[in-house]
C-alpha cells in the first residue's frame, strides 16, 4: 500500500491540468508577446489563466496577477520589489514563523542595514495583533506575514494584521502558498497588498506561481529584460505552465467548500487517533488552522527512552512502509537542523528536531487515516522497545 501524505510539499497534478499543459504545447506554443496569429493564440491561453487564478482571489482585475516561477520567486518580487525603491534602509516587520523565501530576503536585507523585526508567536504558532501594533515605526515600510504555515499548519489573522497596516500606511504582503486553493481567499476582504501563490500546491504542475499586486501600487523589478508582465517580471512567460496553473485555479475554487470540510474531518480523524498518546504532541493550532494539515512533535518522554530519534527517523519509517510524510518544511527536511519555526514557539532544540508533519489531498481516504494511524503506532512501540527493552510502553487502544 502507497499513501502520500506530503501535500504540503507538493500536489500531484490533476488530469486536466496536464491536458490543458499538453493541449497548449502542442496548439498555442508560439510566443505571447509576439504579433503574429501564433503569438496571439498564446497571449489568449496567458490571459485566460490570469483571469482564472484572479478569480481564485477575488482580484478587481487579472491585470493585478503577475505569473512567476513559484511562490519562492513572488515572495521574493514582493518584498525586494518594495524595498529597492528606497535608497537607504528602512525598517521591515515579518513574524518569527515565516517560509525561508521570505525569512532569507529578510536576513540579507539585515546585512543591507535594514532593520528588521521579527514578531514573536505564542505556542500554537498565532501572532497577537497588538504586537504588530506596538513594532511599527515611522520608517517601516512594508509588513510580510505568512497566512497559512506549512510547518505547524497554523493560520494567521491576516484580515485584522492588514488592517493595523492600513491604518499607518505601510504596505502589507503575504505568503498565501499554503492557503490558496484550500480556503476562500478575498483579497478585498482580507485588505492586503501582495499575496503570493504557487500552482503545485493546487494540483498544477510545477514551475509556476503568482504575485497579486493591488493596482495602485508600484514594485521594482527582480530582472531586466524584454518586460513581459507589465515589465515587473521580464522573461518569456511559461505559457503551458502557467495554462494548467489556471485550470487548476478555476476547478479548485469550485472544489474548495466541499474538499475543505472532507480534510477537516480526515484532519481531526487523524489527530483524534492519538488523543492520550504521551509520546507524540500535537503542534500548531487547532482551532485556527489549515484544513489538511497535521503536525507532532515528539514529546520529552518519548525523548528520554529514544536517545538518537529525530523526525527525520519517523519520515524515513512510514516510507519503509509506503506512507510519504515530512519532517517539518520540505525545503529543509535534508538538514538535521533545529526547525526554526518550532524554536520561535518555544520548543527547545532537541524538541525543534523532533517534528513531523502530515497533509492530506484529494486522494486521501479515512481507510488511508486509518492505516496510517496503526503503522506510525506499531513504529513508536517498536523504536522504544528496541531502544529500552525494559520500557512498560503505554499507548492509547
């Protein structure tokens, strides 16, 4: 049995992202920004997708969706595309809990001179309002906190975050990657003015992401070029990529409502299953949270019988046994390192190296919750007995 568990880190591509991909590489190949009747028929596959992912967001108008590469390339266009309009260093507010492709632009702006203030989170991973409120400063200028973390699942306030942002002028971005696709997403409503998205995690294929800007406000470009995409992200556009982006858009927000209440449910499933259980924590928060998502850490006592276990070993014995998780973040799950998003919520190190993480899609099914659940049990008996033979292991039925 194959079950995958790691649709966080990537979705499969759904059949009619691919054969919409197909069907433009082989009928609107030609280059959008050329005149001819090739070129024109892919600036009409373009465009079609742009109004499909802004409809996603309830974007005013397609033309505030810029295509990227991923969501890596749009949280890099948001911020950088901001702060290289200032000559001299600012002051720049993330919170402690953010993607490496917003905490890494941040860290090298640190080294620029830019001051930058990272908001602490409570236990669960959530931001108190009123600490942004009390981190503004005369010169900050521009506000990036992630909506949905992919690590602890948590979701952010993003709508009252935006709107203490509003209140002093200061632009406000988010990373919106996990969220996207799985929740409703109303960028009138939440009030931001950049939000970034990636096709992979909406069952597209990868290589493609956007940046909603609002339409009054300005970025600087990452790249010089031939100015393609209202000259903010030069470079011929992935057309096809960018076409399955757009389909599985428009079938994603017709999905969403009812997949959102089934992967809660499969959520709670899985998180009920180990109610009692002292080895493993639940982390995040539950109540504020992603509607797939599910994430543990191991608890000190599972520690104090298990000397040399980390997440990574969980990660590489459920794929012995054929289910695909995550220890923590995919892009750091090949270093042994503290998570830096379990460390911001107060976890010590040993703890920090200790989580896994587990989401769920549209292939997940309540006998994959299930078997799962018994697999990951029969490891935790089996590690602590191997470890100490003579441990009484007590684990709920």
């Amino acid at each position: 049995m194959q079950i995958y568990l790691d649709y966080s880190a990537t979705t499969p591509p759904r059949a009619e992202a691919i054969a919409k991909m197909q069907e433009v590489m082989a009928k609107q190949w030609g280059n959008p920004s050329s005149l001819h009747a090739w070129g024109e028929r892919s600036a009409i596959a373009l465009e079609i997708a742009r109004l499909q992912v802004a409809n996603l967001i309830n974007a005013v108008t397609s033309e505030s969706i810029v295509f990227t590469s991923g969501g890596t390339e749009a949280d890099n266009l948001a911020i950088m595309g901001v702060v290289n309009q200032y000559a001299t260093p600012q002051h720049l507010i993330i919170s402690s809990v953010e993607h490496s492709a917003v905490s890494q632009p941040a860290k090298f702006l640190e080294q620029q001179g830019w001051q930058v203030t990272r908001l602490g989170v409570n236990h669960q991973g959530r931001i108190n309002p009123l600490d942004l409120q009390a981190a503004i400063q005369p010169n900050t200028v521009l506000i990036s906190i992630i909506y949905g973390q992919s690590e602890i699942g948590t979701l952010q306030p993003i709508e009252k975050l935006a709107s203490i942002a509003r209140r002093h002028n200061i632009l406000f971005h988010t990373d919106a990657v996990q969220v996207a696709g799985r929740l409703p997403l109303d960028v009138q409503q939440l009030g931001v003015d950049l939000l970034s998205m990636s096709a992979h995690k909406i069952y597209s294929v990868q290589g493609a992401g956007a940046l909603y800007i609002k339409p009054e406000i300005n970025l600087l470009p990452l790249m010089g070029g031939g100015g393609q995409e209202k000259k903010i992200r030069s470079g011929t556009q992935a057309v096809p990529t960018i076409a399955a982006f757009g389909v599985a858009s428009e079938l994603a927000a017709q999905e969403m409502l009812a997949e959102a209440t089934r992967l809660r449910a499969l959520r709670d499933r899985l998180f009920d299953y180990f109610v009692g259980c002292p080895y493993l924590i639940p982390t995040g928060d539950r109540l504020y949270r992603l509607p797939h998502h599910v994430s543990f850490v191991l608890s000190d006592l599972f520690a104090s019988q298990t000397k040399n276990v980390t997440g990574k070993t969980l990660v590489r014995e459920l794929n012995l046994a054929g289910i695909g998780i995550s220890a923590g973040s995919a892009c750091h799950s090949g270093k042994l390192n503290p998570s830096p998003i379990l460390l911001a919520m107060g976890y010590d190190e040993l703890a920090a190296k200790r989580g896994i993480r587990l989401t769920l899609g549209k292939d997940t099914t309540e006998a994959d919750i299930d078997w799962t659940a018994m697999v990951l049990k029969q490891i935790l008996r089996r590690l602590i007995c191997a470890a100490n033979p003579s441990s009484n292991y007590l684990m709920m039925n």
